[in-house]
C-alpha cells in the first residue's frame, strides 16, 4: 500500500529564508507525488506534481521539489519565504484508484 | 467557473439528523472522491467513485452512503449524524490513473 510521511507537522522561517518541507514515500510501484497548499478554510490547491522524466519539478509560487528515488523522497522548496507563503502544505502519492495524503506541515513566516 | 463546487459551505445540525453534502464537477473527470479532515487537518480518504462505480470504501462507518447519479455528481448522505462527524468535507475529482486531485472548497459540518 502507497503512503506518504510528512516529517515535522510546523515549520516556522523567517521572511526571505529558505522554506524545506520534507515528505517520504511508501510505494510499490513507481510513485506519482503531489504538493497541495491550502489556505484557511479553503480548499487544496496543487502547487506541482512528479509523475516521470524529470525529477526536479517546479511550481507555483516559486516551489520546487525534488524526486530522490534512492532516499524516497519528495522534499519541498522555496529559496525565499514570504509572508504569502504562510498555509498548510501536503504531500501525496497516487496511484490509478486513489489518492494519500500525509499529515500536512504547517508553514508559519516571521517578519 | 468553479471547477469543483459542494454546497452547503456550512452545515450545523442536531445529533441524530440525516444530512446531505452535494458536489458537482464540470472538468468532464471520471473519478470523484470525498475526503474527511479533521481538526488536526488530516486529510482521510472516505470514498472513490470511477464512472459511477464505487472503487474505494474506506473504513467508514454504513451512516455514510455516497451517491453518484452521473460523472459529474457525487453526493455524500449521512444517517444519524453523530458530535464526531464534526469535520470539513471535502470532494474532489480527477483521472484515472495518477493525475491530480481537484478540489472543491469544502463542506464544514459541525454536530451539535
């Protein structure tokens, strides 16, 4: 069965530094992994995706995320937080029925 | 055009009613889903729904019954509504086979 761990449930940076969320993946197949961010009381909103070829993949909002087969991970980043930034983010891994999110990390950005 | 749209937005009602959340999709998708997240946020899957079928039935109590009269609308009723289905409710729809999840804004359902 295909799951997702989202280490570290909130991230607290400074606006203007570096923002990494990591997320891990189970999966016996070939994994296809997502970032959604949600803003309060809203809906998921999907920031990128990886399904094959490259496995560096850019984003919304200047996100970008990097497939690492050898560690299985899925790890999320943005050079320069802003105060925008500021939601819950999650992981996921699909496959062809359904879709597994992790816990979700809460981005919190000082001024 | 909302991709994804439920109604009601908010829903607040009495233990031991019967509810009904709607959703409707006009992304021509074939998969439809419903989500639970809790208070913590976590984000459970409840239902998958492929052209009408039911693919996925998650450990989720028979109060729940998921309708889908066509592609495009998966309803979600709930019997006997208890203070624990407190949550925001979430549809979405997709592909089959490993595309994305879109979303619609949620439902919160709160039992008093």
């Amino acid at each position: 069965a295909q799951s997702v761990t989202q280490l570290g449930s909130h991230v607290s940076v400074s606006e203007g530094a570096l923002v990494l969320l990591r997320c891990n993946y189970s999966s016996s197949v070939p994994p296809y992994l997502f970032w959604y961010v949600q803003y309060p009381n809203q809906g998921l909103q999907l920031l990128l995706k990886y399904t094959t070829g490259a496995t560096l993949v850019k984003g919304i909002n200047g996100f970008e995320a990097e497939f690492k087969k050898s560690e299985t991970s899925f790890h999320l980043t943005k050079p320069s937080a802003h105060m925008s930034d500021a939601a819950e983010y999650f992981c996921a891994v699909s496959d062809s029925d359904d879709m597994r999110f992790g816990a979700g990390t809460r981005l919190t950005v000082k001024p | 055009d909302t991709a994804v749209s439920q109604t009601p937005k908010y829903l607040v009602t009495q233990m031991g009613n019967d509810k009904s959340i709607k959703c409707e999709q006009n992304l021509g998708h074939d998969t439809m889903y419903w989500y639970k997240q809790d208070s913590k946020k976590f984000l459970k899957i409840m239902f998958s729904y492929n052209n009408k079928e039911l693919i996925i039935n998650e450990t989720v109590p028979n109060r729940f019954s998921p309708k889908s009269p066509d592609k495009a609308h998966l309803n979600l009723h709930i019997n006997s509504l208890e203070l624990g289905d407190s949550a925001v409710y979430f549809c979405a729809s997709g592909r089959k086979g490993h595309t994305e999840a879109f979303f619609g804004q949620g439902t919160r359902l709160t039992v008093v």
